[in-house]
C-alpha cells in the first residue's frame, strides 16, 4: 500500500510474457476475464497492486525469474492504486496486495473474502519520520504533535494510531492524526513542517531521506518497533473474494506456489540481487534504481518470513494489534476468524 508519487502511471503485465498496456486497468482488470482466461492448461491470475512498490519484490520477482512460466500459470499485475481493495471486494480481480487491515471490512460487511498468503511479516509502515532540522529524538517527543498518514485504514495510519496509544500509555497525549490520499502529500506536508512527522514505510520517503530532507525517528525494524508491532503479525497480504479464488483455484494455487518460490530467493539473497532483477521489470518502469535499492533495504526484514504461511496464532497476534489501528469494524466478527478468513489450502500443491 505504500506508493510515491510517480504512481500516477497506471499499467498492466503479463507475467508470463513481456506485455505491457498503459493506461487504465479497468477493463483489463475484470475476474471474469482472469478466471477463464488463457487456456485450460494454462490459467490466468489477475493481482490487482496498490502501486508501484519494492514491497511488491515477490510477484514481481517471480515474473522476472519466470517462476509463473514455470508453474504453468499466466499472471496480471495490475497497478490499481487506491482502487484495488475495491476491485478486489467486488471480485474484479482475483487477488488484492495491500496491507492486511484493507481485508477486513468488506469480510466484517458480509463480503465472503479469504486472505491467502503473507508477503510482508510484521509492520514495515511502522517508521516515523521528521524534517532534517527537527529537534525530535524519541517517540515521545511527538506527544500532542501533527503526524501525517495515509488515509484511515491504511497501514501507516493504524500504525501512527497506535504510536499514539504508546505515547498516551506512557504519559504523553495522542497524536493529531492528519490522513492525506498520496504518498507525494505525505513527504511535502512533512518537508515543510506543515506537521511534525510522517508515519509509514521508509519506502515511501525514500527521496526526501535520501536528499537529507528528512530524517529517521524510529526504523521499522527497530526494537522499539519490534515490541510495538510482533514480527508474528500479518502486515500485509494477498487477499481475495472467496468465489473468484474458488472458480479459478488451479490458477491461484499456481501462483502462489510461484510467489513462495520468490520469496525464497529473496530471502536467500542480497539486497543488491533482489534489486538488479527488480530493475529490469516493466511494472516498476516508474522507479529508478536508487529507489528499487532503498525500497528493497527498507522491507527486506519484512518480506514473507512465513514464506506465505499464516498460523492461526500469527493471525491472533495480528487481530490483537489491530485494535489499536482505529479501524471501523468489529474485530470479534465472526467472518474475522481465522477459520472464516484465513485459507492456507491454496499453499498445496496444484491439481491439474
């Protein structure tokens, strides 16, 4: 969920070859289409993303390294932006990435949606960031202050709700929380100290931090962080409408066989390789190698250290932290229950 502002260019690929179609991805991002697509051999999966982003590095990985070729699967990313937890509610695409929390409401409205598989562990939008100038050391120090997020919902906003539950428990007041609908509104309002400090990926102030217009307050991957936000939850993940998922089932378990592939490799390399394959993408055409590099070193100790699996203690732990997120839904619904919304049996290996 976390895009800068070249996230404007919308386009659509196709994973298993090299096509590229720019501009809006309404028609190309119906489920319909995904779910009959391509031959009876070979299925296609629609992956609706909310932008241009490192944190994607799995899917588009595994179409760099022709891991979706291998599993015999056609795959569509398909950079939605802000729309893809529509489309993915609506079943207009098969699967949505984005932060967890994104999920959950259209599951807590009666929408019969499955989560089914993790690619990033813990909460990379964790990170608070403040102008370079600032005199702010600690988290504390924000006590009362203007800190800009995301809108209501996302990821960076339940995690600067929840740095604001931290401060009040520790006798600080609550953050004013300014939600804002771009990443590029997030680094300008914080830039000139329109507010105190911004909350988020690090990916999201790349630029700004890099141009020594900003500066890091609290790391993501920071002990601090860490006891805030457990490594265990589910922060963010593919997610889908139940009977899409079910109608293309050959095509999903595919897929995510492939992304699980590419989530090994990433683990099990350097920042600097995950970042040449990530270079030659055509999805992340919008970012320039430093960017790629930066995204990647920020959301490497995130990215699916499950390897996709999610436990039903993971998601406890997940559902728990939510309740500081200042989400508008029930978390005691019924439909939020692991077992009614979590679905790890498209982790199995693929009929044919």
């Amino acid at each position: 969920m976390r895009i800068r502002s070249y996230r404007a260019r919308t386009g659509l690929i196709m994973a298993s070859g090299s096509l590229l179609a720019l501009g809006c991805a309404t028609a190309c991002s119906s489920s319909s289409s995904s779910s009959s697509g391509g031959s009876a051999d070979i299925p296609t999966v629609t992956i609706g993303l909310t932008g241009q982003d490192a944190i994607f590095a799995d899917v588009v990985l595994a179409e760099q390294q022709g891991f979706f070729k291998q599993a015999k699967v056609n795959v569509e990313l398909i950079d939605q932006e802000a729309s893809a937890t529509t489309n993915g509610a609506a079943g207009r695409v098969d699967l949505v990435g984005s932060g967890t929390p994104s999920a959950l409401p259209a599951a807590a409205n009666g929408r019969q949606t499955a989560v089914v598989y993790e690619y990033i562990s813990g909460n990379g939008d964790s990170g608070l960031v403040v102008p370079a100038n600032s005199s702010y050391k600690s988290v504390m120090d924000l006590s009362g202050k203007r800190v800009v997020t995301k809108g209501a919902g996302s990821g960076s906003y339940g995690a600067a709700k929840t740095w604001s539950n931290y401060i009040v428990a520790h006798g600080g007041k609550p953050l004013v929380l300014v939600p804002v609908e771009s990443t590029g509104s997030m680094d300008a309002e914080t830039i000139s100290g329109q507010v105190q400090a911004g909350a988020g990926s690090l990916t999201q102030y790349t630029g700004p931090l890099s141009q020594g217009k900003l500066k890091l307050l609290v790391s993501p991957s920071s002990a601090l962080a860490y006891s805030v936000f457990p490594k265990s939850m589910v922060g963010n993940s593919y997610w889908g409408l139940k009977s899409e998922i079910q109608k293309n089932k050959v095509g999903i378990t595919r897929a995510l066989l492939a992304i699980r592939k590419a989530d090994q490799y990433i683990n099990s390399h350097t920042v600097a390789q995950v970042s040449k394959v990530l270079e030659a993408s055509a999805y992340l055409k919008g970012l320039d190698a430093a960017d790629i590099s930066a995204g990647v070193q920020a959301d490497k100790p995130f990215y699916a250290q499950s390897l996709g699996f999610i436990s039903t203690q993971a998601w406890t732990t997940t559902l728990s932290v939510y309740k500081n997120f200042g989400l508008t839904v029930n978390l005691g619904s019924p439909a939020l229950t692991y077992g009614s919304i979590v679905n790890m049996s498209y982790l199995k290996s693929p009929s044919s």
